[in-house]
C-alpha cells in the first residue's frame, strides 16, 4: 500500500481542483484493506473550504475503471462519492490515484443494528442491481458467470457511510463486476453474520428479496460461495474490533459465526 502523500502533492491536488487554493489539513482515513484513503480540507480558490479524499487503490485495481464506474453510478439512486481528478501512475504519484468527493459520514459496526439499517441497506443494494447496465458500456468490469447485473463486490459495513441511521455514501468499488445480483447480497449476508449476528443478516436479506421479488432459492449456492471465499482471510478480522466499539468480536466469536453461516450452506 502507498505511503502518505506529502503536503506538495496534496497542495497539486488541491490546485488541480480549485485554482489558488491551498490545504488546510490532512487525515489518513481508516478502513482501507487494499486501497490508501488520504481526506484533505482545501481553502480559498473559489471561497469557503471543502473536504475531498485521494484514493489510490491496488495495481490490480486501475484506477480509471472506478472513476469511470462512479461516473456511471453517479446519480442513478445510488449514494456515491462523486468522483473530481484521475491520474495515472507517475502523475503526482508513482501508482495511479483519483480524488473523490468527502462524503460525510461513518461506517457503523455497533450491536444495535435494527430494522432501520436493513431497510437502508437492502434498498442502496437493490438500486445498485437495478441500474441499467445495456444503457451504458460496462464492459470494462469483470464479468462472474452469465450474469449482467452491476455488483458492488464487496458491499459489508466497512464500505458504507451512515449520518445516524441514514445510509449516506456506499464507497470503495474496486471489486465490482458484473454477475448474479445473489452473490453480492450472499456477500453481504457473511459480513453481516460475522459482525452483528444471523438476525441482521436475515433482516437485510428479507428486506432485499422484497424489494426486488427475487427468490432465495439460489440462496445456498451463493452463501456457500461467499463463505469459501472469505475463510482464507478469517484471521485478518481478528485486530483492530476493539477500537471500533466491539471488543465482544473475538476470533473465537468470528469462527463460531462463520461456521453457522457456511454449516447452513450445505443445509
């Protein structure tokens, strides 16, 4: 993963956005597995001050392809960051990088997690699915099976921002692709179980298949898909819980509520 940016490269950012201004601060922003996150105020150039975020993810992750993806999300009832400066590798930073609105908001990994969430959840998930993928050229995406579905790819609480209990952004879209709308809601279904129980996934997965009319019954098939591809990095949950608030998500905790997850996969 990169190193900070220096304070010269965010003043270029900031240039680049707004002519004449310059940084007030910066943050490095927690959460990110594979992708460095670095918010930065900037003041002046066209008044007041604003907070934007560079992001610079993987090599195996271009940047430009979720720029272009944002900029095709962007407005279809889908709350995402919207996305300002791409640059390619060597342009202000030696790998590729781009610079996103701030969105204000926090993910939320606490034990009340209620029917309100689910609610907000399973409708961001299911605008996702329903954006028109023939209407626009997707095709730079991956494509998982005979699916054409826009998935997020890895849409868990780590990825979606909250204002109390209203869902205000869902970011970090390097892993989406195109696929079975029931694998990114199986995904989330894990995530879900490992963190806040079975009840919270069951409540985001009864709210889901409402909104959209799909049926469960491909269900298991995709859970088990999830779960085979998380259990080689179960023991990366095992740090860090007890700074978010949840010092009770222990890895015995974490194995015993994946194991009920992946035992229900084979019924």
């Amino acid at each position: 993963m990169p190193g900070p940016p220096s304070p010269g490269q965010l003043e270029d950012l900031a240039r680049r956005i707004h002519p004449g201004s310059h940084v007030v601060r910066s943050w490095p922003l927690a959460g990110g597995v594979s992708a460095a996150m670095t918010a930065f105020e900037v003041a002046g150039g066209q008044g007041g001050s604003m907070r934007y975020v560079l992001r610079q993810p993987p090599a195996w992750s271009p940047a430009a392809h979720e720029h272009r993806l944002l900029s095709l999300v962007e407005g279809r009832g889908v709350p995402v960051p919207l996305p300002l400066l791409l640059g390619e590798a060597g342009d202000v930073f030696e790998g590729d990088w781009l610079v996103l609105d701030y969105a204000e908001g926090e993910p939320f990994f606490g034990k009340d997690f209620g029917p309100r969430r689910a609610v907000e959840m399973a409708t961001a998930l299911a605008a996702i699915h329903a954006i028109d993928t023939a209407a626009s050229d997707f095709s730079f995406l991956r494509t998982d099976g005979d699916g054409q579905t826009l998935l997020h790819g890895d849409f868990w609480p780590g990825n979606i921002l909250w204002r109390g209990e209203e869902l205000v952004a869902v970011i970090d879209w390097e892993d989406a692709l195109l696929g079975d709308p029931l694998f990114d809601v199986a995904i989330t279904r894990l995530d879900l179980a490992l963190i806040h129980g079975a009840e919270a996934a069951n409540l985001f997965t009864a709210q889901y298949l409402e909104r959209t009319g799909l049926g469960a019954e491909r269900l298991p098939h995709w859970d088990a898909r999830a779960a085979a591809r998380q259990e080689p990095h179960l023991e990366a949950w095992n740090g860090g819980w007890a700074e978010l608030g949840r010092p009770d998500l222990t890895m015995d905790v974490i194995r015993e509520r994946f194991a009920a997850f992946a035992g229900r996969t084979r019924g």
